[in-house]
C-alpha cells in the first residue's frame, strides 16, 4: 500500500473526493482478484447483498474478515493504520469505524439505464468510501463518476441546509465538463465523501470491473 497517501486528506476535504494511482501495486491488485474470485464460488448465500446475472456483490464485515476462511484476505484492510490515520484525519475524531468491504463485480446489462445510482446525486447518511478497481477501468468500463468542487460546493450547502433530505437525492446536471469520470489502471483508488454528488458508473464495454470498496464512518454510538 502507498505510504504516502494520508497527504490526500486535504485534498479530499477541500473538493469531496480523490484519485490515487498505485495505491496498491498491479500485482496486489491480481491477488486480491484472485482471493475475490475465490470468495464469490465460496461465499453463503447470506453474504451476498446482491446476485443477478450482471452483478455479484458480496459484503463483508471485520468480524467475518476474521473467522472465515476465505475472507481472511480482508482483514488486513480493517486494521490497516494508514487507512485508519486517513479517516480519523478526514473526519477530525477518534472514533471512526470501517464498517464494511463490498466486493463487486459488474457486467454490461445490454442495456443503457438512467435510474439510481446511476444519476448524478448525493446521499444523506455520510461515508467516507475507498473504492478500489481490482482491473483497468478505461472508459465505458464503468468507473465512478463526481461532481467537481465549484460545482459541487455551492450546490451542497443548499442541499444540506434542507429539512426534506432524502436517503438518496437526484441532482439534475446537464453540463458535463462540471463532472470528472474516474478511470485507471488496477489498483488505482477513488476516495470520496458520500456528501458530494457522484454517480455510480454502468459497464458498457465487454469487461467485468472489479471493485473492492472499503466503507467507513464516524461511529454513530458514541
Ligand atoms: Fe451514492
């Protein structure tokens, strides 16, 4: 894992979300596909929060990283301190948890969709999300895609500001030079504030993307 990456704290505050290259090497990237792989034939049915023909997600908490076998590849992400010192920086307190792993495999549907998570928007219930591509992700791979910071600041101190938030809010932008799309080799990272408005990215090419997201939050019991 990169070292250096608590650096990018800043730069997540200041527009919402950041890229890393190399935030794990390309061959990392080709074992955690291989372990991933495995965990998907290996997986109970319980552990899967979705599975249909075009996608297997599969989600994971620490204490399944630590007693099943083939999630024990996952623990080392929960109790990594680079990723812990990186949240607890990023939201100014002690007490963050990394609440789950999502393990995500997406193919093209045959078909162009524009419903949630699809559209541009933002959810209420704020994560700090590291989503990393397990393969190359270029375009029409279905890589994330986020509002810019003019764009995007202005818009959520008025969205946020309003009583009739939704878990989910659509966020109609027509121009599209305001959005970036992030795309990279395996191993590159997202990171993001779920509090900025994003979309998620459909498959539209002939690859299955891979994505191990790392979910995390300030505790909510304390
Ligand atoms: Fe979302």
């Amino acid at each position: 894992m990169n070292e250096n990456f608590t650096d990018i704290v800043d730069e997540v505050i200041e527009n919402g979300y950041a890229k890393i290259e190399n935030f794990i090497s390309k061959q990392e990237a080709f074992e955690l596909e291989k372990q991933t792989t495995k965990a998907f034939k290996k997986a109970k049915k319980d552990f899967y929060h979705i599975e249909t023909e075009f996608t297997k997600v599969l989600s994971i908490n620490e204490e399944s990283s630590q007693k099943i076998k083939y999630f024990q590849y996952l623990n080392k992400f929960f109790v990594n301190k680079n990723i812990i010192n990186f949240v607890q920086n990023y939201f100014n307190s002690d007490e963050i948890e990394i609440s789950k792993i999502f393990l995500a495999e997406s193919s093209n549907s045959g078909e162009e969709v524009n419903v949630l998570p699809y559209k541009m928007h933002f959810d209420k219930t704020r994560y700090l999300k590291f989503m990393i591509y397990l393969r190359d992700v270029e375009n029409r791979d279905g890589g994330v895609t986020f509002a810019k910071k003019e764009w995007n600041t202005k818009l959520q101190e008025e969205l946020l500001s309003k009583q009739s938030l939704k878990e989910e809010n659509v966020v109609e932008i027509n121009d599209m030079s305001v959005v970036e799309e992030i795309t990279g080799p395996a191993g590159t990272v997202a990171i993001f504030d779920t509090n900025i408005t994003h979309k998620a990215g459909q498959v539209l090419g002939e690859k299955k993307r891979l994505v191990l997201r790392i979910d995390t939050r300030l505790k909510t019991n304390v």
